[in-house]
C-alpha cells in the first residue's frame, strides 16, 4: 500500500496525518507551535507529530511515498524553508523543512506552500465543486488566498501570490496593517484587527455599546457575539463585511473563479455574518460574472487535507495527476 504524508504548519499548532493513496488519513497527530528559542526547534516538533502520525496509522517513516506541507510564510520555496514568520516569536528566523522532511522519510518528493495554497489544493483535490478556477480564501488571524487559474495554482515570486489581505481598500489609510502598511484589507477583517478596527470606530464616534472597546482583552469573539443585540456590533460587521466584499470583488475581477471557498476560524466561526453580507455586496461591486461564494467544505483540516492532496497530486490538487 502507498502512503502519504500532510504537514500544517501554523502559527498555533503543527499537525500531520498521514493517509492512504485515496486520501483517507489513517493517522494523525498535532501539538502546539514552539515559540522558539530558534528554528530548529519548530522544524524538530514539525518530525516529531510526523512520527507521531506514522505511529498511529502503524507505519515505520520511511514507508511514505511523498509528503505535502502547508506553512505559514514567507516561505523561501528554492531553499524549502519558512523564512522570518509574521506570527511567531523574533528568534525564530528560518524554519527549514523539506530538507530535513525529506530525510525522515526518505523520499525527495516534498511539496512545500504557503497555507493558502494547501486550502486551494485541498478544495481542487476534495471537492466535488473543482473548476479549473477557483479560489480559496481564509480569513483568520491574517487575510490571504489560494489561487488556481486555469487549472494552475499560482505561486509566484518566492511562492507570494495570493498576499491579498495586503491589498490596499482604503486610500485613506484609516487603519495600520501589522505589515506597518496602511489601508490593507487585512487591517480592518482579520480576527486580530477587529477588535483594533471597532476601538478606532468607537474612538471617532464613541456612542452607546455594550463592547468592552476598551479591555485589554477585548476580541472579535465579542464583536460577534453582540451581533444583533448591539448597534454599534452591528455597525462594525457591517463595515467588516463591505471591506471583505471589496476584497473579494477585487480578487474576482483580477482572476475570474468560478468558486470562492471560504475558511478560517472568523468564516468558520460566523458563516452567516462573515459571508451573506459578501454575498449581498457583490453584484454592486463587480462588472463580470459573480463567482459561488461557500464556506470551505474541509473546516479545520482544509490545510492538512490540502498537505495531503498535494502529495498525492505531484503539489498540483489535480486528481487526474495521481
Ligand atoms: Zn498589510
């Protein structure tokens, strides 16, 4: 029997699973991402869950016939490392991983993306839905897509494509993206801005809320919460989800889906109010054919299933590549 191996590496846990040559996962097994002191030290946990899920599906490493990695980035794809992640600790400065992956399973057939990509190889590989165009987008603790066009998912210099949460929405700069750049999408919709986004708001215009706006510990969970309950929640997903729908409009005009998937906890916590209100928006804001707009069909694991996917396609998602 073949076997194949998935890797998601985020910000918050790494898991792997391993999975036969149809894609079902015989083993899994995850644990939370060191934050340092170096890189190494992720890339040890990253070997350590993939013993972990070679164990639980009973097979020795070396049995693996190819593995996918979905990663946080920026990646350096040509040197096979993440390379100065965002969201995790300074000290951590180059997390290498096809190499050493590679070696544990001793196998050259490494395919390493950025998670975004995994998403949209995962949805090409699982969905029944998987026109040659078609995108998948996550809106979590940051804001990026997956991108296939023509039945090619696009990477890009340095494997960049598809940074679409820093795309500029607002010329006015109204809120600072964690990049430092001002006006991005991400600034105003990821699960971390917000919180950031509704205290500015309240700021400007400090009318009656039930929002802790000003607790330390103040969160888009609470936004959420409110909803319906409180005028100014309301005002703030309304803002949330004009900003979300421009994003996506633009994202529609530059590459013509036929299918955008949707995922990350702040989708996949709030279907409902993360994407009707796109939904509503879109037929304003687009002059060409507007795409289906669906939660992703793979919840948590889209990047796992995803990793996997690309190992069983040669890092395409196209199944007649198995
Ligand atoms: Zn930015």
């Amino acid at each position: 029997m073949a076997y194949y191996v998935g890797v998601d590496l985020g910000a918050t846990n790494v898991r792997a699973a391993v999975a036969d040559g149809e894609g079902t996962i015989l083993g899994r097994s995850d644990a939370g991402t060191p934050r340092g002191p170096t890189g190494i030290t992720v890339t040890e946990a990253v070997l350590s869950v993939t013993r972990g899920a070679c164990d639980a599906a009973g097979i020795d490493p070396s049995e693996a016939r190819a593995a996918g990695i979905g990663a946080i980035g920026p990646l350096d794809l040509a040197e096979g490392v993440v390379e100065n992640p965002a969201n995790l600790p300074d000290t951590i400065d180059r997390i290498p991983l096809t190499g050493p992956l590679s070696n544990l399973l001793e196998t050259d057939r490494v395919y390493l993306h950025n998670d975004t990509n995994a998403g949209v190889i995962g949805e090409r590989f699982h969905s029944e839905r998987n026109p040659d165009d078609m995108v998948y987008l996550t809106i979590s603790s940051g804001v990026g897509a997956g991108v296939c066009v023509d039945g090619n998912v696009l990477s890009g210099w340095d494997g960049n494509a598809g940074e679409v949460g820093h795309m500029t929405l607002d010329p006015h700069g109204f809120m600072t993206c964690g990049c430092g750049h001002e006006g991005h999408w991400e600034g105003y919709c990821s699960g971390n801005n917000i919180p950031r986004y509704a205290a500015e708001l309240h700021a400007e215009d400090p009318v009656e809320t039930a929002l802790p706006v000003e607790d330390p510990d103040f969160s888009a969970v609470d936004v959420f919460e409110h909803a319906g309950r409180d005028e100014f929640a309301d005002h703030v997903i309304d803002q949330v989800a004009y900003w979300n729908a421009m994003g996506v409009a633009n994202i529609v005009h530059a590459f013509a889906p036929l299918i955008v998937f949707v995922g990350g906890a702040v989708a996949l916590n709030n279907p409902e109010l993360t994407l009707d209100p796109i939904r509503e928006h879109l037929p304003d804001m687009v002059m060409s054919n507007i795409p289906q707009l669906e939660l992703t069909t793979l919840g948590d694991d889209v990047v796992l299933k995803g990793a996997i996917a690309s190992a069983l396609t040669a890092g395409t998602g196209d199944r007649s590549r198995m």
